[in-house]
C-alpha cells in the first residue's frame, strides 16, 4: 500500500567517547577500493509495543547509537573517496523521526518495495560523504520500523548485520559485546586503482523493484529440478544456487528472449571471503570481505541437449565459478596479485560498452537477519528497499527462515515483462 510518512525532527548522532587522534584515518582495503560507492538500506519493523512510549524507544535509540558507533568509529566519519580513507572525525550519523500515517498491521498486509524508501532517511542516489543514516519510524497504532542506509563502500553484509545487532545488544544494556576488528587494510593492502572504473551505474528514476516470494516448499523443489538424476555424485543445489538459476533462467526468457548474438551474457554472484581463507579470517572482521564471481552460461540454443540438461549445466557452471572462490584465490588477492585488478578492469570495461550484460545475485541468506532486538522483541519482518541499480536480485530469509524472498530491480521497461511471465509466477507463493 501506498504510505505517507511526516518527518518530525533531525539531529546528529555522535560517538559518546572520541575517537582516538591515532585511529582517526581509517584506510580502505583493496577490497573496499573496487566495491561501488552506494548506499545499501534495510528496513526492521517491529511490533506494537505499549511498554514504551514513542519518546523513551527514540531516546534509546539514540543513546545505545552514540554508544555503538564508539565501537564502530567509522561509520561516524566521513567518506573520503578520493584518498581512499574515512576520515573518523566523529561528524556523527544523521537520526530522522518520522511518523507514519497507517496501522502496521495495514502496512505489512501489502509492503510495496518502492514504498519501503520512504523510511529510510535519504535518497538512495544522493550518497554524499556519509557512512551511515538512520530513521527511527513511528506508526500510528505503536509499532515501529527502524530504516538505515549504511555506506557499501566500506560494509559488506556480516559487517552491517554486526553493527545492526551490536548496537540492538547495547540496546539491551548487555556488555557483552563483540568488538570488530578494522585491520582489513593490512590483510587486503589497497592498491592504485586510478585507472580502474567501476561498471555500476547509479539511476536516479526508471528502477522498478519488485518482491517475488518462494515457500520453502518451491525452493525445495526447485533444487530437485536442478539436481541431476541417476549420478551419485552429484551434490544438490544450495537454495541460492537453484533460485538463482531460475531467476536467471526466467530472466533471458522473457527481458533477453531476442538475444543479441554480439553480446555476452552473464551471471554475478557476491561471494563471503573470510569462510574460503585458510586459515578463515574472523566474522568480526570488518569492511568488504566479499567479492563477485561471474558465470557465462551457454546460451547458444543446442538441439541435442533437453532443457533439463541445460539447467544442469547452468547449476553445475554457477558452482564451479563459486567454488573458483578458494584459499588460494583469497591469497592472491592479500599479495597484490595483479592479474585479479587487470580481470575486473576489463569485465567493467565490457559492461560500460554494453558488451557484456549481467545479472548481479546477492544473498542475505543465513545472515542474522531477524536477531536485531533493541529492547522490545526481535522484527516481525525485515526488509530492503527500491534500489538506484539496475539488474540486482537481493535474496532474504522469510520470517520463517525456509522460505526465500527475491527482490528483483530492473528498469521499468523490463519488469513489465518479467513480471508476468508465467514459468515464473507459477513457482511463486500465493
């Protein structure tokens, strides 16, 4: 449903303690250095809780913040792009109450991604210099939602879920909390990229994102229609591996059905490094632990292979390029190994000429998605946003945790089609 939300006040969150002078230039890691400068958002809502009063949750929110972002000092800098830095100057976050003019209840009964903006506290495109944003959101029968949009520049996913469930954990009044580790820029030294472009475009307008829901059920299901049958040996698909497959499958049937034969077509999937290191490096590391690997499906229509085994070999493709992920690639990339910067100059390069046309995969998967408890229960539901790129699936748990959420953004012109070709809704939920 269509919303309508009144901003009330703004103000800046600062860290309750100063940053050390000696911390105050915290380094981007190569990793960091490749990873597009755009904002990431996420939405928590909560239920009605008629302990507290609108005023005492926002002011425990805001001084559990104050607290977290002593922890996580850079988030409370300022971006410095240029010289590959953050500037840890304790500038603070940028905190937006609103109130939102529904019930809950009446919100999440028809939660239209392209709505979900609407609380969070910028636009999207317009990524200034900050790391981090906040919205604390009221509805008018009690319940809440809590919006960020928080800097990919210097995140990945595990790094906002940590801050997310730190700060909900301080919250809580408990100490016992994790501390992240910010070294990342001495086990990935960053590396002159002036020559390197990044190949993500930010689009202002003309992004339509649509949520499409898979019950655990289809997605059981669909990873029995990628399993090859009559080999032993062969492993079924992960969840991400089938959904993904599918999605992509759907996704040249009907956005792609007339190919370009000039042109190359491809899958993008983000990988977490810190599993396939040897040995792995800790999940409190923080910053881009991650990195995307492509695949290039056979799309050349064969007459002597069935359907069936060409999704085979689509999932068998997606899982040797994700499996390529390996110890030793990790190792390349910690000993400035060249040929890795000359491989994602040239892809970029090939994107921006239009050359090669992919779709980029994400997953939320697994993460600790509903476990940010401020004090008052764990989110009723979770979720992201209309994003300004075009062509990325994002996949997040359903409440449930079995079912999977795909979050689809394509230009408008493309989800007309994709949206109601019928393979597709046929293996949706109700």
């Amino acid at each position: 449903m269509k919303i309508e939300i009144e901003i009330i006040s703004k103000l800046i969150i600062k860290p309750s303690s100063s940053t050390p002078h000696e911390l105050h230039n915290y380094k981007l890691s190569y990793l960091d250095q490749i990873t597009p400068n755009i904002l990431m958002p996420l939405v928590f809502f909560y239920p009605v809780n008629n302990n507290f009063t609108n005023t005492h949750t926002s002011n425990q929110l805001k001084t559990s913040l104050s607290h977290t972002l002593t922890k996580f000092y850079p988030l409370g800098g300022r971006l410095d792009v240029a010289n590959s830095h953050v500037n840890c100057n304790d500038e603070g976050v940028p905190y937006v109450e609103a109130i939102a003019k529904c019930s809950l209840s009446e919100f999440l009964l028809d939660p239209l991604p392209n709505e979900l903006n609407k609380f969070i506290p910028c636009d999207l495109h317009d990524v200034k210099d900050f790391c981090l944003l906040v919205q604390a959101n009221f509805f008018q029968c009690g319940g809440m939602a809590i919006g960020i949009a928080i800097s990919h520049k210097i995140t990945d996913a595990l790094s906002t879920f940590m801050f997310i469930n730190t700060w909900g954990a301080i919250a809580r009044g408990s100490i016992d909390v994790p501390c992240p580790r910010f070294d990342s820029s001495i086990l990935f030294p960053p590396r002159d990229i002036t020559k390197f472009k990044s190949s993500v475009m930010i689009e202002k307008d003309n992004i339509v994102t649509k949520r499409f829901v898979f019950s655990a059920s289809k997605v059981s299901a669909l990873r029995d229609k990628y399993t090859e049958k009559g080999s032993e040996s062969t492993k079924p698909p992960s969840r991400i591996e089938a959904l993904s497959a599918f999605l992509w499958t759907r996704l040249m049937a009907s956005v792609h059905a007339e190919r370009d034969e000039t042109k190359i077509y491809g899958m993008v999937h983000t990988v977490n490094l810190r599993t396939r290191s040897n040995p792995p490096l800790p999940e409190s590391l923080f910053g881009n632990v991650m990195q995307v690997v492509i695949t290039v499906p056979a799309t050349n229509n064969n007459n002597n292979r069935t359907n069936e085994e060409q999704d085979f070999e689509l999932v068998k493709k997606v899982r040797e390029s994700i499996n390529n992920v390996n110890s030793e690639f990790v190792s390349g990339l910690r000993k400035n190994d060249k040929k890795h910067l000359s491989f994602i100059k040239e892809k970029a390069n090939e994107q921006r000429k239009g050359e090669l046309v992919v779709f980029n995969f994400t997953s939320l998967c697994r993460l600790p998605l509903y476990k940010a408890d401020f004090g008052w229960g764990k989110p009723i539901w979770v979720g992201s946003a209309r994003l300004v790129l075009k062509d990325v699936i994002g996949f997040l748990d359903t409440k449930s945790g079995n079912g999977i959420e795909a979050w689809v953004n394509l230009k408008e012109e493309d989800m007309a089609i994709f949206e109601v070709d019928k393979e597709l809704l046929s293996w949706c939920s109700d």
